[in-house]
C-alpha cells in the first residue's frame, strides 16, 4: 500500500473522533458569545461575565502541554477518552450550575477538556499521517475548526432564545457521545513510553504566568486608569513568573514546555507566525459583528449570514493549503504568498472602509480569510515535521499554545485599538457609547438619530485603526512565513 492509500486510510479511520474534538473544542470557544448577556442578568454579574470566556481559555491554555506529553507517554487514544470525560463534566456542571462562582469552575473543567481535545485531535492526525500528507488532511481539520466557530454565535443565541442559556452548554454532550464513539474505532495502543514525570513547579509557574497574563489583557481593554494601575502589579508577576519558568525548565529532565520549543529557529518562527494570525482572525470573528450591526445598521439576523463567506474562505484556503503541501512538499511558499494579500487587503479597509459598498464587504473580507487559514496546515505540518514522531505531541501543543495566547493577546490589543482610537476622538462620545450599549443594541437604537449617527461615526474610525493594526500583525506573520527555514518536506 502507497504512503497516499495508507495516510488515507488511517485519517479516515481517526476523522470521526478527531472531526467531533475539533468541532467541540472550536464552538465552545465562540457559543456563549451570544448567551453572555441572559447569563449576567439571571446572575446578577454584569460586570463579571467575561470570565466566563476568560476562565475557559486560561484553563485550554493550561491544557496543551500538559496532555501533549501525556499523549507521547501514554497513548493518545486513552487520553482522549479522559478529555471527551472532562468535556462531558464541564458541559453538565455548566448547564447546572446553582451560582456564578459555581459556574465558572465549571468552565475551567470545561476548558481544560476542551483544550485537551484540540491538542489531542491535531497530534492524532501527525501520528497517523504521513509527514507530507498531512497538510491534505489538516485541511478537514481547518474546515471543522472554522465551520463551529462561525455557527458558534448563531446557534448561541437561536438556543438561549428558545430554550434557555444552560442549553449553549447541555447541547454539546450528544456530540460528546459521538466522539467517545468514533474513539473506540481507533486502534489498540501497545505500552507507550511511560516516562512522564509530572513536572509541578513548571506547571504552577505556567499556570500563574498564563493567568496573569489574561488578567492584563482583561483589565487592558477596559482603558481606564483604575484598570491599568491594577494591571501593573499583575503584569510584573507574569513577567517574574515566566522568567522563573525559563530558568525551572532547563534544569528539570522532563520539563513541561521543553527549550527545543524556543531555540529551534522553525519552531519558534511557525508557532510565532501562528499567533499573529490567529489574533487577527479571532478578531475578525469577534469584533465584525459589531461594525456591521451599529456602524452599518445590519439587522442582528442578517450578521451571521454576512460573516458565513468568511468562515467558508477560511475553510477553501486550509483544503488547498493542505493539498498543495501534500502536492509539492513546500509548506510555507502558498501562505507566504496568501498573508500578503492579506496584508494588503486589511490595509485598504483601514483607508477605505467607509467607501466600500456593504454588498462587497462580506466578499473582500473572505479574501483576508483565505489567506488566514492557508496558513494552519502549514503551520501544523511544519512544526510536526520539525519535532518528529516522538515529540509530536509537545510539538502539537506548543501550536495550540500559542495560538490560545495569540487569540486572547491579539483580541486584547485590537479591542483596545478599537476604543482606544474612539476615546482620542471623542471621549465623552466613546463614554455615552459604552453606557449605551450595556443595554443592548435595541439601546442604541432608541436614542435620537443625530446621536446614533455620531457614535457609527467613531466607532467608524475605531475600526479604521483596528484595520491598520491588524494588517501590522499579517504583516509580521508574512515575513515570518517567508523566513521559517524548513520550506519542503
């Protein structure tokens, strides 16, 4: 049998449960978007509810390494029974939860399963694939990930509309069942190494440096001098954790996030190129939504179906990413190619954003996606082939990694970007807005028009400024890509 015919056939036999992990960990990250709002009033913490989402990516943050060395030591098909069980407990406890404090341990758990699942997911797929075909099937991979990230929203707010918000997450477990399901298909392990040495003080400094780390960027976009003063004693903690992290990590025999990682010049520049590009995209998902419905006055229904040709380009441009690298062998000559155009298309908006004619915005910002997600089977493929099989799995993880912390480091900045550049306008304007829009969207729309207008207005120039940063960040991961030294497999 050909290396085609068996990478193939083994993809095909993992995809139902690495399909359904994917999927699972992707929508949880987006889903409760729409339901944030049901979920602060029926507690009572509105000013809290964004640890809802905080506290689900500090904990999937915290997840990739651990268990992709536990996947190298002990099989990654038994640990993927243990992650759907995470997934599955964090899903009840969340939908059950009597109380806010309750339900936010609830996410860690669910995070942590979550975060689990993705690595476990995208290091199956290097272990069973050839090295040069797996960018054919990163691709599916790519396709899972954007396809729940943009129903995410969308089926958030159709659930808590009809049937409460504890159903964004009790609506996940029949897909729970199907994963541990399609786990059962894949074969038997022999003994693994076993020789995991759980390593405590690295993972304490990794979890207080992760931590501190997404309370800054929490407290940063606040852009209030109260927030800021009280990100600085946070903010030298994560310094003083990390900096102790370097120093744990190369004394102890088997560290948690291993210096190769750092010091290999291809993994290094593939996981940083990784984050560029996912704090841009996340973003994008995140922040558009918000420019269409109250800049451009798109009706709340109409939004999602104006971001589906983003989520579907992304989707294309992993697929032919994938089969071009199964093809030819070169990793990084498509995406280094594809993020330019990037670049450069998120540089007109940030010129001409007000000139382009809504009909053309969906299509235009679906050529920026194309190029974001040619980019991940490279990166995967890449960064796999540079570890090798034995390393795989920390391999796998430090791309997660990264990318957690570069959706939540380039959402920060851009979000502060955003109401940053509102606040210089027009302070007292930027204020009115965020009050404002405490109540909603329907909020908005009962104030006069002359004032509407004027917060679309700055808000407008906001977005102008979110543009120009954003195509900074491609701009980086553009060079990035042109500069990995491992360019063909």
């Amino acid at each position: 049998m050909t290396d085609q015919s068996s990478s193939r056939a083994a993809f095909f036999r993992a995809f139902p449960a690495v399909g359904v992990a994917i999927f699972i960990s992707s929508i949880d990250q987006t889903i409760t978007a729409t339901a944030l709002p049901v979920m602060a009033a029926h507690f009572g913490v509105v000013e809290r509810m964004s640890w809802v989402v905080v506290a689900y990516l500090i904990a999937a943050t915290i997840a990739a390494p651990i268990i992709g060395k536990l996947g190298d030591a002990y099989g990654r098909r038994r640990m993927l029974f243990i992650a759907f069980g995470l997934q599955a407990a964090g899903s009840l406890a969340a939908g059950f939860a009597p109380s806010f404090e309750t339900l936010l341990l609830a996410r860690v758990l669910h995070g942590f399963g979550g975060g689990a699942l993705l690595t476990l997911a995208n290091a199956l797929v290097g272990e069973s694939v050839a090295p040069r075909e797996r960018g054919r099937y990163q691709g599916y991979l790519v396709a899972c990930f954007m396809s729940a990230s943009a129903m995410g929203p969308l089926a958030g707010g159709w659930l808590t509309q009809h049937w409460g918000w504890q159903w964004v997450f009790l609506a996940g477990l029949p897909f729970v069942g199907l994963g541990v399901l399609g786990t059962l298909r894949l074969p038997r392990q022999g003994p693994q190494s076993g020789s995991f040495r759980f390593d405590a003080p690295g993972t304490l400094l990794f979890t207080i440096f992760v931590t501190s780390l997404v309370l800054v960027l929490d407290r940063v976009q606040r852009l209030s001098t109260d927030a800021l003063l009280t990100a600085l004693p946070i903010a030298a903690l994560a310094i003083a954790a990390l900096l102790l992290l370097m120093r744990v990590e190369t004394r102890t025999p088997d560290p948690l996030l291993p210096s190769w990682l750092a010091t290999d010049p291809v993994i290094w520049r593939t996981n940083l190129l990784s984050a560029c590009v996912a704090g841009v995209m996340v973003s994008m998902i995140s922040f558009m939504p918000l420019y269409l419905s109250v800049v451009r006055g798109v009706p709340i229904a109409t939004v999602g179906l104006m971001m589906l040709p983003t989520s579907l380009a992304g989707g294309l441009g992993a697929l032919i990413s994938g089969q071009f690298v199964a093809r030819t062998g070169r990793t990084m000559l498509l995406p280094s190619i594809t993020l330019a155009i990037s670049t450069l298309t998120l540089s007109a908006f940030s010129f001409e954003l007000d000139a382009i004619p809504l009909a053309a915005l969906p299509w235009l910002l679906a050529i920026s996606s194309f190029g974001y997600g040619s980019s991940f089977p490279a990166v995967q493929t890449t960064v796999q082939a540079a570890a090798g099989v034995s390393r795989i799995g920390v391999a796998t993880a430090s791309v997660q990694f990264t990318r957690n912390l570069g959706s939540a480091t380039g959402t920060a900045l851009l979000s502060t970007v955003i109401f940053g550049a509102f606040t210089l306008g027009d302070a007292p304007l930027a204020a009115s807005f965020a009050e404002t829009m405490r109540g909603g969207r329907e909020a908005l729309g009962l104030l006069p028009e002359e004032s509407r207008m004027a917060m679309a207005a700055g808000l407008a120039g906001g977005f102008r400024a979110m543009f120009a940063a954003a195509a900074v960040l491609l701009g980086v991961a553009t060079v990035l890509a042109w500069r990995v030294p491992l360019r063909r497999l």
